[in-house]
C-alpha cells in the first residue's frame, strides 16, 4: 500500500491536516513559546508517522473503535493544550509572539513578591501581574518560579506534539483500512 494511495481517500486528507496545521502554527502564535521550532518538528514526526502507517504491514483490524478513540483523545489534548496557552503564555509587548509563563496565578507556582500582590490586590491576573512589573520578559522570572514556567511550557510542547501525532496516526489507519475495504471488494468475484 503507497502513501498515494491513502492520501487519495478522504481520511487521508483529513490525516494530512495533523501534518499541515503544526508546520502553519510555526508562523502564528499557537506555538508552543517555550521552544517554537517544534511545531516544524511536529510535522515532520507526523509525515514519518503517516508513511510507516501507509507502508505498515500490520492487518488492519475490523474494528475503528482505536482509531476513533484516538482522535477523541487528540482533541482533548488539542483542547488542554489551548487552555494552557491561554493560561501560560502572555502575548510579548512588541505583540509579535508570546512568552511563556508559569501556570498563572497558582501559588506554589508563584514567587513570594507575585503572591503578596495577588493578596494586596494590586493585580488579579496573569497580565496584571507581568503588566505590574513593567511588562518585561525579565520580569517574568520575578513572578514566576523557573520550574513552574518550565514545566508548563514542558507541558505544552507534549501536548502539542501528542494531539498531532493521535490524529495522523488515527485517520491515516482509518483510510488505510478505507483503501483495503476496497481493494479487497475488488478482488472477490461476483
């Protein structure tokens, strides 16, 4: 079985969106702040991903209960992740991109000076707080502790990398199985 042959059904097209989508994040602000480049990282896993699902010799099972799952599991993952880069990243103040920060105003996450503004009430949010500190990315590390940015940005990248990966693998092996439904439809005389 080819990659041609896969990419010409429909779920193969849909596959192919598990591909495109991280390489077209790599110029918007959905990637991942703390590393950028693995948006372009991502799709090129989830090409190698879909040629070893097209070229796999494995039987397709009868079942698309897996696949279905998969892609269920991928929008979760896609939809965490879409949260955390709503509650993780700020948009930078030249509003060319965004920088990561720690997991907004949870406090174990939170240096001792971002915890008395939070309780003065001085800045209630993750914005007011960076805003509070003059809004510099150096700042950043006067509200956040390091390993809270770290770890929501570690985070993140999994997550970003993951939702791709569920939803290439899973449409392709649905239009793999698509492509051997009918390949075996054609073999069997009438």
């Amino acid at each position: 079985m080819k990659i041609f042959d896969i990419l010409k059904s429909y779920q193969g097209i849909v596959a192919t969106i598990g591909v495109a989508i991280p390489g077209y994040s790599f110029f918007t602000d959905y990637a991942p702040p703390l590393f950028p480049n693995i948006s372009i990282i991502t799709s090129a896993i989830c090409i190698w991903v879909l040629v070893l699902v097209a070229n796999s010799e494995k039987p397709i099972t009868p079942s698309t209960k897996k696949p279905i799952i998969y892609i269920g599991l991928s929008f979760l993952l896609l939809i965490v992740y879409l949260i955390m880069l709503r509650e993780c990243t700020l948009p930078n103040s030249a509003g060319d991109g965004r920088w990561q920060i720690g997991f907004g105003r949870w406090e174990p996450g939170l240096t001792d000076p971002a915890i008395a503004m939070l309780k003065n009430g001085d800045c209630q949010d993750s914005e007011g707080m960076l805003f509070c500190s003059r809004y510099e990315e150096v700042s950043i590390e006067k509200i956040w502790k390091k390993w809270s940015v770290y770890a929501a940005g570690i985070s993140m990248l999994f997550l970003f990398l993951f939702s791709s990966l569920l939803w290439t693998s899973a449409w392709g092996a649905l239009a793999k199985k698509q492509l051997s439904k009918k390949q075996f439809s054609k073999k069997q005389p009438i």
